[in-house]
C-alpha cells in the first residue's frame, strides 16, 4: 500500500524526519525518508506511468475552447499565437503535498489542493481565485462584455512563485488581451490579487512568465513573453517585456535600458546560464520567421544578442524549451522543439513542401533556421554544437511543451513532449481548399470542417548520453489527442516524477510515476538567495558518476513544475558528495547522503566565498588556442592537403557504402606497417539517415525525358522505398506526376514504385549507401579491410578534412578532423553541427574523440584545412587551422605543459 504524510512535521511526529550533520558549514539539513514503493497492481503488468482517472483524482476541468471569437474576429490570434495554456505544480499551503494550477483557456483556471493518494479538491473559490466573484470581475466585464463564461480572459501561462521572499508561493496568471494577475499568498490558504500595485497587471498577448534573479540581488525578476495581439497591424507579434524586481515584490520595467528589443512570436522562454559565468542569460524561442534571440547577461543589468555568434541554427518553427544536462558531462545543455514530422506520410502531407523555403529573406550571416527540433550541447566555449539528428531528436510531431527529467530514476535524463494540433494546418490539400474559398469566412470554415490533428505524445528514453530511444507506449505515455503544457512534481511523496498536462477541448491528463530505482529529492531555502533557490544548481557524485540539475522556474511550454531537485540513482545507495552551488554565489557541500530520501537544505550564508556560484574549471585541454601573429613566421608551409591526401581504398568490406564524395586518407593506425585510411562520411547528424537494412537509395534513369536522365532520392522505411524530396520538388523535376498524383495525401500514401512505376525503376541505376559513418578502414597483413566507426561527435558532421599525428605523445596516431559542409541543397541545409573534433588513437584502429571543452578545438563553419606541425618547437605536435578566407588559427599542444 502506499502512505501519505503531510509535511515533515507529520514526519517528525512518527520519528521518521531526521537532521543530518554531513554539511560542510553551518546550517543544519532536515533529512526525511520518502514514501516506499508499493506496486498499484502487483498482479499486472503495468507500464511506467499509471493514468489517474478524473474520477479518482477529482480534477474535473475541463479545457474548453468554446469562445465564438475564436473561430471569428480573434481566429488569426488564436490559431498563431495564443492557443495553448499551461499547469503549475506547488506546494502552496506548505502541508508536504504538491498543488495545481490548471490554465483553463476559457470558463476560468482552476486550483487544486492536493489531498494525497492522487486525490485533489477543487479550492479556487474559497482561495480567492475565482475572477467569477472577486474585484477583477467588474474589470473583465468591462473589458469582454457582460456576462458569460466566454467573456472571461483566455488565460495561456501561469506560474507559482514567490515574488516577495516571505517563503509563501504566490501565482502569477498570464493571459491574452487582459491584465495578467499576481495573487498574493497569504499564509491561510487564500490569494489577494495584487497585480496592479506591484507594477505586473500587463495587458498584452502574455504567454510564459519566466521568473529568475537576472541581477543576482536575492529577488526574483521576470521576462514575460508575448506574441501576437492584433495579426494585422503586428503580423510579427509583440515585443517581450523585462521586469526587475526592486527588493519588496514590486516591479519596474527595464525592458529597453536592458536592452531587450524587436518584435516576437514567442512561444517559450529559458533562462540557460550557456556560458557558465553565473550569470544566467535567456533563450527566447519564436515562432515562424521571427528568429529566436539568445540574449548573453552582461552582468551589469544589460543583455547583449549573441545567437549567430553561438548557436549554427534555430528551429523555424521555435515551440517549448528545456535545458538539462543530457550527457552528464557537468554543462547544461538546451532542447528546443519544432514541428517536424516523425511519419513520411503526415510530413509529405505538408511540411516537405514547406521546407524550401527555410532559407528565404535571411541575411547570410544569420544563424539558419531549420523546420526541426534544435539541441544544443554545451561546450563550455564561445559555441555550441547542434546534435538532434545524432541524438534521434530532430522529429517529434507538432510539439508543444518539452521536459527533461529522469522519469525512469536512471541517472539520465530522459525527454517528454505534447503533441498535436486543433487542425492540420499545414496539409497542402486543406490548404487548398481554404485558398478556392469565396470569403474569409468561408475559408475559416472549410479548415474548422477538416479533422482535428489527434498526435501522440512522445517520451525518449535516455541512452545512458548516447542518444534517446523512443519509449511512449512501454511507458504509458502515448496519450492522442492535442496536448499543451506540461509540468512534473511528486505527488504521492515517493520521490520519483509524476506528469500533468492540459489538452485541447478535453480534460487535463494526470500520470502516477511507478519507477522503482533509488532516486533523492532536495529542497532548497534561499536566504542570501531567493527563497526557493531558482537559478540554483546542485551537482550529486556517486560511484556511477556526476549528475547535474538546475533549477528554472518556467519549463518547457507555458508551465513551472514543483520547485525541488530530483535525481535518479539507479542502484547506487549513497551520494558521495552534493555541491549546492546558490545564485548569490554560496557554495555548500553535502556528503555521505542516503538514498530514496528528501533533503530539506537552507543556505548557508557562511559559505560565502567572494566568487560567482560557476561550473569549476575542467581538467586542462589538449590544445590552447595562440597568438596567430606573434607565431607565423613559425609556420611552415602545408604538407597536408584534402586533395593530395584523398586516396582511394582497396575495396571496401562487403556490405558497406559510404556516402559519395567521401574522403579518404591513408595512414597507419595500428603500427603494423599495412596502409589503413581514415573515412570521413556524412556521419550522423543530417536529415540523410542509413543503415544496411534501410539504405538510402539514389536512382539514376530517365523518368521523364528519354534524352535526359535524372536523380531522383529515396530511402527504406518498414521495407518500403519512399521518395526522399517532396511532392513539389518530383513534380518540377517529372511535370506528368502532377497528373497523376493531384493531391498531396495521395503522394504522401505512396511508395515510390506506385510514383515512378516500377518498370522505370527498375530500368534505373541503383546505389544503395548503407554507413554514413566517418571511421577507419584498418588492412590485416593479409590485405583484408575492417570498418572501425568513430565514436560520439566523430559523427555530428561531415569530416571534410583531417591530419594525422601523435598529439598527445602515446606512441599512437591521433587524428584531428575539421567538420561541417555548407556546400548542400537549400532543401537539406547546412551540415553544421560540429566544431572539428579530435581522435585519440590506441593504436589498434580504435579512437576516443574528445569534446571540445577537452580537446580546446573549436572551428565553426567550414572550409577548414588542418596541419600537425611543431610551431613552438617544445617537441609537441601543434595544429593549424586555415580557413578558405582569413587567418590560419594555431593551436598550441599542452601535452607537457
């Protein structure tokens, strides 16, 4: 059975709440053991997740969207920009058990008290909340009419936070065209809104409120992100909005003096310290052609736009976003979510048209934006890389809101998203005959007929940082229907995650988490800090490793989930060290920590060392970077060319083809005086994908012409060969096909032999590439090749060019390799993902490649050329970088420094 508690002082009563005195300072932890584990069902099989019925839980909301305006004068809005909504998960009463906010979009938001095992009662009334009965209603009555529920504002985002620092939860509620409202706790149970007097009653196209201590002066702040109010004087949206917290829980507006700026269609905000200087800067996801902004915190209350000089590219289509840290390498790392497909079908149905024209009306020198999810890794340098397509992230459907959490107490982070869409707006047959319609409202009409787009949410499981699996129907989790914000908090006290998340015109969805793994929960009390440590980050070391959490207020789409720290720990039964590192720039340390328990911590002030709470510094790189000028007359001339190096092998193991144009070089690897070749190939990371039970296929015949031949693309999906290019892209190349395939749902249901025809087909030449791949061909004496495939970023993007030395002085060929290609078809985009990379050999064909926060190598771009020489002649192997335009770069080796 399962037990629930109310608070520690329930805990403390029955002897379970201990203190512990494992703290190096002062302050003493309130350590409580969590709820032990019992199945729901032991007879049963049973997934991951558990779905808590309405009639269990009593959340009884449902998400209505039945406001006649938005299918009338507010349609554009709506449907644009202000269609989703969100939950918040607190805590707010302080009785030990997790409460909810629900956004409802029309009708009125709701407040639930937890209750424990999964029950809540609806509390809005009696707390204050209702805008049916309290001083708003006066006010919204005058805003939107007289009378009915759908003269109530659309709410969108709502967040608990406490904005005064007297350790009670408020709640901030935004919402579209109305004043947004601030309820202030009261410590009984009840809110006061206050919203007006304490400078935050905005009346905008309000979405995600994103509270954090920008100016690091223990008081909270906020970025409220807008997007459209009014599509046709403002089709690019709304400018966002800073706020500053002036140290009493009001706020004053510092927008432009911070230097804020331009119009958005924002749909998430994140506040992603990517520079780890303690300053936590912001990542602003916009959608359509408004790029996203990622704005550096110059530490002096002003912010600076750095995104093209950080990031190689942005979704198009910016939704939620998360940030976590995905390989457990100690740096925060940040997903955001786009709408790219994840069938052949619903993409051909509409997206593949749309994706040519990614590339339009952007300056050269802007970060390109791809109609794809977008994750960032971090480097703990001036740029990121990019690896969705390596990271099996780069599709999820029509994302909403994205979370990273450790769901299955692993130790690794895993993702969720919401899916779906009240139409499928980008279906180009819909589209058509919205566009033959007579009248606006005819138009409106023929796509509020069409069927609502019903989608999966996903979940992915963590591959111990070597990607993610898709896991959503082993663990319960593939909900369909149209599914907004998200939020976690630990309902029941277990300490592992539960889910909520709203849905479209349908109640809210509530999941019970029934991981069994070890898992520790901690709770931080800020006093230099903000009171519940938002900006914080702890870093747990156990015998299987280091984790890593930081902790943001809003999180992944319109929501903030329940302000506490949760690892997963697998087997592990102790945590070696936990460093809580404080927005003020307190370091406390914790040791000796049991599992499957919840740490209550306060800061401790005495702790105070002089510095800002960052990331330490990592173990010295292989190469630091020089002085070009004082060292060039060091340079000696380049030996080493991509041309003069590109050798092509003996014949390649049977089975496998590379991609063409791939390069070859030959060297040996192993030391056993037989030629071997380093492989650079496409790797990874593209929107190519091959293997050899589904290779990629390029066909070469005449399809159209009998005089011209023409390549057409394809590749092997559940055994069926599927065109690569969409419908449009066929069709300027074989015109009959129009003919033939009228409209876009019957050519997405298609296979390419139902297109071509299968005469033509197999009248065509045929290659079949099964390894993308970069790696090494290694010869035995007896002349036979082995394909060994670089590991990790060896495959975030095309190898373009290489040099081979003993870098780090082992006796083994090392291989150091520029990345990336910009020289592709505007349909697929840049192949730019990487930084260059590293390989460390050992000598018997195998490499570890590095990162470049250990290698110290960082080439965005393309068109590097690289050369191993001694530039500063101390008998190590330096590397120059020479780009097709500018100054070689030189990277001096530290092996001995």
């Amino acid at each position: 059975m399962r037990f629930y508690y109310k608070g520690s002082f329930a805990l403390l009563a029955l002897g379970l709440a201990t203190t512990t005195p494992n703290l190096v300072g002062r302050s003493q932890v309130d350590s409580a053991p969590l709820v032990p584990y019992s199945s729901p069902n032991p007879t049963s099989s049973q997934t991951l997740f558990s779905e808590i019925p309405s009639t269990h839980s009593g959340i009884d909301l449902v998400n209505s969207y039945n406001d006649p305006r938005m299918w009338g004068e507010r349609y554009q809005e709506m449907v644009f920009g202000t269609i989703g909504t969100g939950v918040a998960v607190a805590d707010y009463d302080k009785d030990g058990l997790p409460d909810l906010f629900l956004a409802a979009k029309t009708g009125g938001s709701r407040l639930y008290r937890n209750l424990g095992d999964f029950k809540f009662e609806d509390l809005t009334e009696s707390a204050g909340l209702s805008l049916q009965d309290d001083s708003w209603s006066g006010r919204l009555r005058g805003l939107f009419g007289s009378g009915s529920d759908q003269d109530l504002p659309w709410d969108q985002g709502t967040a608990f936070v406490d904005v005064d620092n007297d350790g009670w939860l408020d709640l901030y509620v935004t919402s579209f065209n109305a004043p947004n409202r601030l309820y202030i706790n009261q410590g009984d149970g009840t809110f006061h809104e206050e919203a007006e007097q304490r400078g935050l009653a905005i009346q905008d196209s309000s979405g995600s409120a994103a509270f954090c201590d920008f100016d690091r002066d223990g008081w909270l702040d906020v970025y409220l992100q807008t997007n459209m109010l009014d599509v046709i004087s403002q089709p690019d949206g709304r400018p966002d909005r800073l706020f500053r917290n002036k140290g009493d829980g009001t706020f004053e507006e510092v927008t432009q003096s911070a230097g804020i700026s331009g119009s958005t269609s924002g749909h998430s905000v994140a506040w992603w310290d990517y520079n780890e200087d303690g300053w936590p800067d912001i990542y602003v996801s916009n959608d359509f052609s408004v790029p996203d902004r990622l704005y550096q915190n110059n530490g002096d209350g002003t912010f600076t736009d750095v995104l093209e000089s950080v990031l190689p590219l942005t979704p198009y289509y910016s939704m939620g976003a998360d940030i976590g840290d995905i390989n457990n390498d100690g740096l925060i790392d940040l997903f955001v979510g786009d709408m790219a497909p994840t069938s052949h079908e619903t993409d051909h149905r509409g997206m593949a048209i749309s994706r040519a024209r990614e590339l339009a009306n952007r300056p050269p020198e802007a970060a390109p934006q791809r109609m794809r999810n977008a994750l960032y890794l971090n480097t703990r340098s001036s740029r990121m890389l990019e690896a969705a397509w390596l990271f099996g992230v780069a599709r999820s459907d029509w994302t909403w809101s994205v979370r990273f959490e450790d769901f299955d107490n692993d130790g690794w982070l895993d993702l969720h998203v919401t899916n779906g869409m009240i139409r499928e707006y980008h279906n180009a047959d819909i589209l058509k005959g919205v566009m033959g319609a007579v009248s606006r409202q005819a138009q409106r009409a023929v796509m509020k007929r069409s069927p609502v787009m019903a989608e999966s949410n996903l979940a992915f499981r963590n591959k111990q940082g070597q990607g993610f699996e898709r896991v959503e129907q082993e663990w319960g989790l593939d909900h369909l229907g149209v599914s907004f914000g998200s939020a976690t908090g630990d309902f029941d006290g277990d300490g592992d995650l539960d889910l909520i998340y709203a849905n479209y015109d349908a109640p809210f969805t509530l999941y019970r988490n029934d991981s069994r793994d070890n898992r520790v929960v901690f709770a931080l009390q800020g006093k230099q800090s903000n009171r519940y440590a938002i900006g914080a980050s702890i870093e747990i070391q156990t015998v299987s490793g280091k984790q890593i959490r930081k902790h943001l207020n809003a999180r992944g789409y319109l929501s903030t989930s329940e302000p506490i720290f949760h690892f997963g720990l697998g087997s592990e039964e102790t945590i070696q060290t936990a460093t809580i590192r404080w927005p003020s720039g307190n370091v406390q340390t914790l040791t000796n920590l049991k599992a499957n328990r919840k740490y209550t911590v306060p800061e401790d002030n005495s702790s105070q060392n002089g510095t800002l709470a960052t990331i330490p510094d990592p173990a010295p790189q292989l190469f630091r970077k020089a002085d070009s000028t004082s060292l060039a007359s060091n340079l000696q001339p380049p030996v080493q060319t991509k041309d003069s190096l590109a050798i092509a092998p003996p014949l390649v193991p049977q089975g496998i083809q590379f991609f063409p144009d791939f390069i070859s070089v030959q060297a040996d690897l192993n030391n056993d005086g037989t030629p071997d070749y380093v492989i650079g190939n496409l790797g990874l990371n593209t929107r190519y994908q091959a293997s050899p039970e589904a290779p990629f296929v390029i066909l070469e015949g005449r399809f159209a012409n009998p005089r011209e031949t023409q390549r057409i693309e394809a590749y092997v999906e559940n055994g069926r060969l599927l065109p690569f290019r969409s419908r449009k892209d066929l069709i300027e190349l074989i015109p009959p096909l129009e003919r033939k395939f009228p409209s876009a749902n019957a050519f997405a249901a298609a296979t390419l032999e139902e297109i071509l025809g299968p005469s033509a087909i197999s009248k065509a030449s045929r290659l079949e590439i099964t390894e993308l791949r970069s790696g090494a061909l290694i010869s035995s004496p007896e002349g036979e090749l082995t394909f060994f495939p670089f590991t990790g970023l060896a495959q975030i993007a095309p190898i373009t060019h290489v040099a081979i030395a003993d870098f780090n002085g082992d006796g083994h060929l090392d291989i150091a390799a520029a990345q990336n290609e910009h020289d592709v078809d505007p349909v697929i985009g840049y192949h730019d993902g990487g930084l260059g990379v590293i390989l460390l050999g050992d000598g018997t064909g195998h490499f570890n490649s590095l990162s470049p926060s250990e290698s110290g190598l960082v080439l965005p771009g393309t068109n590097w050329r690289l050369n191993a020489q001694d530039v500063d002649k101390d008998g190590d192997i330096d590397l120059i970088a020479t780009p097709s335009e500018g100054t070689s770069q030189i990277y001096l080796n530290r092996t001995n420094d």
